[in-house]
C-alpha cells in the first residue's frame, strides 16, 4: 500500500493536534536545514504531551544512526527511564527507513505519524514495509501523508542547493583561467571552515567564485567580509569566530582572482564595473539582508559603493583603512609607490610583505596567504588591482564611487564603525579621516596606534568592539 494512502487507524485518528504535532517537527527539520543536516525532524508525544524532539545530525555527530527519529527515541526513553514507549506517538516529516523502523518496532512504538514518502529508502510502504510484517511480535500502527507538502518543502529546497554547489564544485575551468589546488588550502591555521562555491552569477560568465557563509541563515545580522588585495577571506579569520559564537551570520567571499576563487590569466580581464557587479549579484542570489558591510582595502573601494543599490539590505559598516577612490585627489606617495612594484615585480613574496606589516604572526599564517598564488600566472588580479584604482576624474569607477560618496553623505540610514591602523602608508589616518568626513553620522574610530594597512589582523579585539557597538540593532 502506498505510504500517501496508508489509512489512519481508527483507534489513532488523525486529527488538529496531529496537525500541529506534525508542524513542531518541521521546525525541527528546519533547524536540522540551518545546521547544514538534510531537514528531517521528529516528536515523541504521549497524552498529549511531548516527551522528546529530535532532527537529523549524522554529519555534526559524526554518527550514523543519528536519524531524527533515533534521535527522537533516545530522548524519550530517557525521560520515561524505559526504553519501552508504549502509549506514544512519533510524528516525522519523513517516510522512517528501515533503521528507524526498526528501532520503532523495538520500543513498542503506538504509532507513527509521518509526512512526506521516501521513495528511495522509505520502510513504511514505499520500498519495503516494515510495518505491515503480521508475523513481527508488535504491531505499530502508520499513518503517512499528514502535511506532505510542507514536510517535503524543506528537503526538495535543501536538496536543489546541494545539487547546485555540487554543480559549482564540479565547474569546469575556463581556459582563460587558473583554479589553485586545494592541497595548497589543507591545514592552514585558524581557517577550519568548509568553503562554498557559487559559479551560475551570470556576471561571472562560468568563473567559479568561492565564498565562506557561516551560522543561522535566519540571524538578525549577516556580517558580510570583504577583503582587498593581496589578501583573501583569511583575513577574517580572527573576526569570524567572535561573531559566530554571539550567534551571527558571516558570509566571505574571495574576489575573483583571489583565495579560492578562479584566477584569470591576463590582468587585462580585470575591471572595476565587473567586480562591482558580481559582488550585487551574489548579494541578491543569497538575498542577504540585515547586512553590517565589513570592508578593508579593495574591499571597501567596492564594497562602500554597494549599499546604495539597496540600501534596504544593510544597517551598518565596519570600515578598515580604505577610501572611496571618486579621482578627484591624487593617490598617496604610499599607494603609488605600492603600484609601480606591482608593476615591476609580479613574483614578490607575498608572505614577506605580511610579516613586515604584521610582525605578530606566525610564519605559517603569512604563508597562507600565499597559498593561492603558487607562482606568476595566478598572480594576474594582484599585478591588475593597483591600476584599478581611480586615478581620475573620468577613470572606471570613479562616478560610481562619487554617486556613493553622495548616498552615504547625505542618505545613509546606518551605524558607521571605523577603525584606523595609524601605521599604514598606503590609507592611514589622512585617507581615512576624509573618509570618515563623507559618511554621514560615522562615529569617532578606534585609532589602533601600532596597526599598519592589514587592520583585521587585529581582528579579535575588533570584533568584540563591532558587537557592542552593534547590540541591540
């Protein structure tokens, strides 16, 4: 008998309490969703009272057998000191399998309640039926079908994302393009977490771009982290926990050329209006809102000129040593002493130039930010950014950036922090004190006195600071 049709006993009635039974264990599900789990979830109730929930978590747990359900049953056995649950019912959104079939039968189980079928692997009438076996010691009794379609909803969304960062994994590369190997990614220092990818923006025209998104998809402030050249989404390895653990979302990405991303071969494919435009798009596939923009270096010559696109989507920005570059003042002595050995030498030593500027790390964290340029041919978008930047009035870029000078002068509704790393000679104090003029309502910054250019690096202290400021918004 089909699992959609199994009838409900007439002793067990499906009925309005059924219904909202079945609907806490689809909050389960959805949590399971957040948690990265494929959403399936269960409650355990007798006399009307719920004595367990559970939701899938093999991946967190490492284990197996960690099916909502068994979850579920654990719990209850638990509460009741007997692994024997007569008198209860379980409701699941999905079809159990034969394991947790098996486990029901076992605990003496009243009922089952579940929603969507499993085809694939469904032990209660879609591939084998468990349940309807006359010779097994118990019988539980099954109803299948309740809330079918929002049951299903959380695992057909669940299942579409995967295929798609399956599809983004499996991008081929472009033949203008490099792709790092992602030996040179494995064990690097305070940097544990599992990278996505996105490659179907249309402005990336079949580039794959890697991203980090991190903690509930549903928190009420996405910290949105994006860095400048020659650094990656590392940077932000010393921030990220400190948000992550008050409970926030941080999402990454590394810019194309950059980290993990695909690197083009020729600097010439570089340009500020294609960066720029990836950047909406990613904003708008993943349809972040409640942003606090987190900027430093290129990171904020894009990033400051996103908000007026939507500016429903952000409520604040954190603001590290870099400027709105509009051509309308000459670059500093720093910055272009910077380009011309960009210029002259595309193979310098990138971990070098951090352990200068950060005398505090460890040689192995300034190698990882070598890690995604192994030699001359993935270092196109380090040698193309320094003339990216605006040097005049009609350069590419520079209306953007004086149209966003103007909305965050005179139309930004948000917090603004700033930090400043005084001993940077590239965007210190000069730099960024006119910037903090074109911001409206900007606070006072931190002044870090012995920080240079790379201000996240500081990040921890940072961090903690942005929170605070940020409580309660």
């Amino acid at each position: 008998m089909s699992p959609s049709r199994r009838a409900p006993d007439s002793s067990a009635p499906v009925d309005v309490a059924d219904e909202r039974f079945m609907r806490l264990a689809i909050e389960q599900a959805e949590m399971a969703a957040l948690a990265g789990e494929v959403p399936v979830g269960a409650i355990i109730v007798r006399d009307g009272e719920v004595l367990a929930v559970g939701r899938n978590t093999p991946v967190d747990g490492h284990d197996p057998t960690a099916h909502a359900e068994i979850v579920a049953l654990r719990s209850a056995a638990q509460t009741l000191e007997n692994y024997r649950l007569e008198g209860c019912t379980l409701y699941v959104t999905l079809e159990p399998c034969a394991m947790c079939a098996g486990a029901m039968l076992h605990a003496r189980l009243g009922r089952v309640v579940f929603g969507a079928p499993d085809p694939k692997t469904g032990a209660a009438g879609s591939v084998i039926d468990l349940f309807g076996i006359s010779q097994l010691n118990h019988q539980t009794q099954v109803h299948g079908g309740l809330l079918q379609e929002e049951c299903a909803l959380p695992l057909q969304t669940f299942f579409q994302n995967r295929r798609r960062m399956d599809k983004a994994h499996a991008q081929p590369l472009r033949e203008d393009a490099l792709r790092t190997d992602e030996v040179r990614f494995a064990c690097l220092p305070d940097y544990p977490w599992k990278g996505r990818f996105v490659s179907d923006l249309n402005t990336l025209a079949g580039l794959r771009m890697h991203y980090l998104d991190e903690g509930p998809k549903d928190a009420n402030t996405v910290y949105l982290c994006l860095h400048g050249n020659p650094a990656w989404s590392y940077l932000y390895r010393k921030m990220i926990p400190v948000w992550l653990k008050a409970g926030h979302r941080v999402v990454a990405p590394d810019l194309i050329g950059f980290g993990k991303s695909d690197k083009p071969k020729r600097a010439s494919f570089h340009h500020f209006e294609f960066h720029r435009n990836y950047l909406l798009e990613f904003i708008d596939v993943l349809d972040l809102r409640n942003i606090v923009l987190v900027v430093q270096d290129w990171g904020g010559i894009l990033g400051l000129t996103l908000p007026m696109e939507a500016p429903q989507r952000y409520k604040g920005l954190v603001v590290m040593n870099t400027l709105l570059a509009t051509g309308e003042i000459p670059l500093t002595e720093g910055f272009l002493k910077w380009r011309e050995m960009c210029r002259r030498k595309a193979v310098f030593d990138i971990a070098g130039l951090f352990k200068r500027a950060n005398p505090h790390l460890t040689q192995a964290e300034c190698d990882a930010y070598s890690a995604p340029f192994p030699d001359a041919g993935y270092r196109a978008a380090l040698k193309a950014f320094p003339d990216m930047v605006p040097e005049h009035m009609d350069a590419a870029g520079a209306v953007i950036a004086r149209r966003a000078r103007e909305f965050l002068g005179n139309q930004w509704q948000g917090k603004t922090v700033m930090v400043v790393g005084v001993q940077d000679p590239v965007s210190g104090t000069p730099v960024m004190a006119a910037l903090k003029n074109a911001i409206r309502n900007c606070s006072e910054p931190m002044v870090l006195q012995h920080v240079g250019h790379f201000v996240p690096e500081s990040g921890g202290d940072i961090a903690t600071a942005v929170l605070e400021a940020f409580a309660g918004r």
